[in-house]
C-alpha cells in the first residue's frame, strides 16, 4: 500500500503568496512591513487620517503676517520665525522658510519650550513670545478675542493660523497654507466607493479642518485633537467592532498609529510615523493606499485558493494511494503517480501565487 501526503503545499500556500505580494507592493510604492498588516487591510472598514502631509502635500508656505497696530510685519515674523527655528513641526518649517525668503535675520532663542498640541514658547530679544493655537495663549492669560475674529476668515478658506503673543499681549497672527495633494480627492473618492468610512483626525481648528474636508467631500472631522486624543479617536471605533486603520506622517500620529488594527505611515514623513505603521506608502500617495488595498484583497484571495490546491491533491491521492477504489475497479496508486502528484502541488501553489505580480492594481 502506498500513503501518499501533500504537506509542502500546505506549508507554502501562505507565505508564498505574502512574499510575492510584498514584491508586488513594493513596485507599487507600497512597504508592507509584516504579513499581518497586508492581511489586515483587505477587512478594514474605516480610516481615520491625518491632514497635513497626508491629505496635503505637508510642505505647507507662509501665506500672510498680520500684525496688531504697534507691530510691523517684519518684526512680528522675526521673533515668529526665530522661535520657530527650534522646532520640527512643518507650520515651523514654513515660517522659518518665510522669513528667508523675505530676507529677516533671525535672534538666538533662550528658554525654549514645547507644549504638545498648542505651540511653543520662549525668550527672543529678552521678549516673552508664545507661538500657537488659542488654547496656548489663554493657558497663559493672554485674550485672544481680536486675534481670532481676524483669523475666522482665513480659517475657512482652509489656512491654518498661528498666533502670536509678546509679553502677555497679543501681537498678531501668521497664516499658512497647505495645498491638497492632487491624488488625494480621486484616492479619498475611490476608497469611499469601496465602503470605507474615512474620517479626518487633526490638530487643526474645527474651522479650517471642517474647510478642508468640504472640499474633499468628508463629512466626519475630529479637529483640535492631541496626540493622545488622536489614539482616543481610535480605541472609540475599535470599540464599534470595526476594523480600523491610521493614516499620518508625524510624531504627533505616532499613538494612534500604533493602536490602530492598521497603521499607515507616508513615506515622506518622520522616522517615528514610519516606525509605529505596519504600513509604508513610500511617495506618501494616497493612491497607493487604493493600490495596497486591492492588492490585499487579491492576496487573501490567492492564498484561499492555494490552500485549496493543497487541500485538493490530499483529498484526492490519500483515499486513492489507501486502496479506496481497489476493490470497485482494482485502482491502485503507483509510487512514481504520487511522487509526481505530491511535486505538481508545490509547483501549483507556486504558479497561483506567482499570479500576484501581474494582478491590476
């Protein structure tokens, strides 16, 4: 009696298609880090993403300097910029690159400080200047009514703004742009035409977030939200029993990236983002987020369909190869038919999993 078994196909069914698809991702400018992550996204039903730098380009320009009567344009971007110098955050980027372009000598800061979610703060010319959101300036007793009745019509043209405070007395305000990625509204259209739910989950204010959204067609914000909020935001749709996946590119994304089923980092953005996702979109294209979904899908596909190629060939050749059909038409399994059989199941598995590298994304 000859026992014919098939487990190499069983053992390779998966992995050959995770590793084929990860090529295949790979050439579509998608880093897949783990297998879970690609299996993951084909079930996720909602997306919670991040604005600046994954909705926008995330190279955000200085728009205007709006200086309250005492100060002058120059000498309001020139402690805005050189408190800004310190940080890391993209609207500081685009304040500090204004001022350049502008040609304003920038002052050595002392007593720097960050507050996560709000702004900075520090000494420049033995000036006390805040730098941020209102929420910073009233923490320090700073009234910002005029300042942000100046700020509510940029605010819905969807710039963000940037208030600033000397000594405890308002000085002005600053105004940055972001412009919308060009791939964004397609990526965002085709992802809600496959089910998903996005939602936008940002720092900015309700009024520019609420803005930005209108002109993508998003109807759900969360805006005004820390770091440990954005992760709140998360756990909260986790708890719905849906599958959810993270999209961002900063430091500030990095909680919720991590918590998330699915995190989803733009390459273009920091080390720390790309750290925390399981996710890579290396030229920071939402496109590729359309892409890399499809491309899931097709891989839980394909390893299904290995998995019954495996299954196949034992439920076949074992009852055979045991004399099932013997004593009803004297059917035996010769040795060199199962050594074939057990070998043309590997090479199935394999050519279905190959079909991955041709799938249309």
């Amino acid at each position: 009696m000859v026992i014919i078994a098939c487990p190499c196909a069983l053992g390779l069914a998966t992995p050959i298609s995770v590793m084929v698809a990860t090529g295949r991702g790979a050439t579509a400018g998608v880093l897949f880090k783990d297998a879970a992550a690609l299996e993951k996204l084909a079930r996720v039903s909602t997306l919670l993403i991040d604005k600046t730098g994954t909705l926008t380009e995330g190279r955000p320009r200085l728009e205007t300097v709006e200086p309250v009567p005492g100060w002058t344009e120059q000498d309001l971007l020139r402690l805005g910029a050189s408190l800004e110098r310190a940080s890391e955050h993209p609207l500081a980027r685009a304040i500090v690159e204004g001022a350049d372009g502008r040609g304003i000598e920038l002052l050595p800061v002392s007593n720097f400080g960050s507050v996560t979610g709000q702004g900075v703060a520090g000494t420049v010319a033995g000036l006390e200047v805040l730098l941020g959101n209102a929420r910073l300036l009233e923490s320090r007793g700073v009234a910002v009514g005029a300042l942000e009745e100046r700020a509510r019509a940029r605010r819905e043209r969807g710039e963000t703004l940037v208030l600033v405070a000397v000594n405890g007395a308002p000085a002005g305000l600053l105004s940055v742009a972001d412009p919308i990625r060009a791939s964004t509204p397609p990526a965002l259209a085709a992802l809600v035409a496959d089910g998903v739910d996005v939602v936008m989950v940002t720092g900015d204010s309700r009024a520019t977030a609420v803005a930005v959204a209108g002109r993508l067609g998003l109807s759900r914000v969360e805006a005004e939200v820390t770091p440990d909020r954005k992760r709140a935001v998360v756990e909260e749709w986790q708890a719905r029993g849906r599958p959810v996946a993270m999209a961002g590119d900063g430091v500030n994304d990095a909680p919720a990236l991590a918590k998330a089923d699915v995190g989803i980092a733009m390459g273009t953005g920091t080390d720390v983002a790309i750290e925390s996702a399981g996710i890579t979109l290396l030229h920071g294209d939402l496109g590729s987020l359309v892409r890399a979904r499809r491309l899931s899908r097709a891989t839980m596909t394909n390893i299904r369909q290995n998995l019954w190629f495996s299954f196949g060939y034992n439920a076949l050749g074992v009852p055979i190869a045991a004399g099932l059909l013997y004593p009803l038409v004297g059917w035996l399994l010769s040795p060199m038919v199962a050594s074939a059989a057990m070998a043309l199941s590997s090479v199935s598995v394999i050519a279905n999993a190959l079909r991955l590298r041709k799938v249309p994304l």
